[in-house]
C-alpha cells in the first residue's frame, strides 16, 4: 500500500510538472471538434477532463517494468483511422488521449491497472507511456483536488 502511495505521489508531481499543457487543446477531440459543445459544459468537469488527459502520459527512457509494449504504428486516429507514422514525435502539450484509439489498448485487459508502452524512436524519449486506467483516474483526482484555486 505504501508502495501504491508513494507512486501516486511521483506521479503526481510529475503531472504538475506537466501544467503547460493547453486543456483546449487536449479536449477538443473528445467534443469531436465542436467548441461549442465544449463551452456548454461547466468549468470543473472541463478541468476534470483536462486533469484526466494529463494523467494519461508520460515519456521515458526505459519500458516500465510489467508494462506491455507495442509500437505507435498500431495506434489509430480516430477522426481517420489512420495508423500514426513510425517517426511520430511526441508532444505531451498536444497529445490527447481522446484523438486516437489509446483506450481501445486498454480495453484489451479484463483488469485497469496494466500500464502500456509504445515505442516513439523518433522522440526525445523512445517510450511513450500510458498509465494504467486506475492510476489514470487516481492521478487525475489528485490533481483535480490539488488544482489553484480560483480567483472567481
């Protein structure tokens, strides 16, 4: 359990490391595009939402222990359908998790805690890392409750 805590904690403090992230950005493919519909939602599910795209990546050097890997040629556009290119490079600012078929990976096991990796040679990191549904959405939380407060 402690084990489970101080990891939440890391990545914690790295997904607040991650805050440059543009929210709209990483939101607009799970509205398909449509601003509009996104500006009917209200603010704290929008932040929620944001909160969960952020807590979804990270880059590494190394393919985490237990993780499945698979190259980032499988992965899928969904407004195309078109596989992602052997020299894709990744942008954490830019990468949502909503514009390609990353949940489908996941969905591949019964369990939400199996952390994937895919190979992005042509990166600063050749390991592209999505977490775990469980420590997505832990994460997520954690950033969602520990978020600025706001001057409204």
């Amino acid at each position: 359990m402690m084990k489970r805590i101080a990891l939440i904690g890391l990545m914690l403090t790295a997904a607040l490391a991650a805050g440059a992230q543009d929210c709209t950005a990483l939101l607009l493919p799970f509205f398909r595009g449509n601003t509009t519909l996104m500006s009917t939602y209200p603010p704290d599910k929008l932040e929620w939402y944001c909160c969960y795209v952020r807590a979804a990546f990270y880059e590494s050097d190394t393919v985490p222990a237990g993780a499945d890997l698979f190259s980032i040629t499988e992965v899928k556009e969904k407004n195309t359908n078109a596989a992602l290119a052997a020299d894709f490079v990744v942008d954490l600012n830019t990468l949502s998790y909503y514009a390609y078929n990353f949940y489908d990976f996941q969905a591949r096991y019964h369990y939400g805690n199996k952390t994937l990796c895919f190979s992005t040679p042509s990166s600063a990191h050749p390991y592209l890392v999505l977490r775990s549904l469980d420590d997505m959405n832990a994460l997520a939380q954690q950033m969602f409750d520990n978020r600025p407060a706001s001057d409204e």
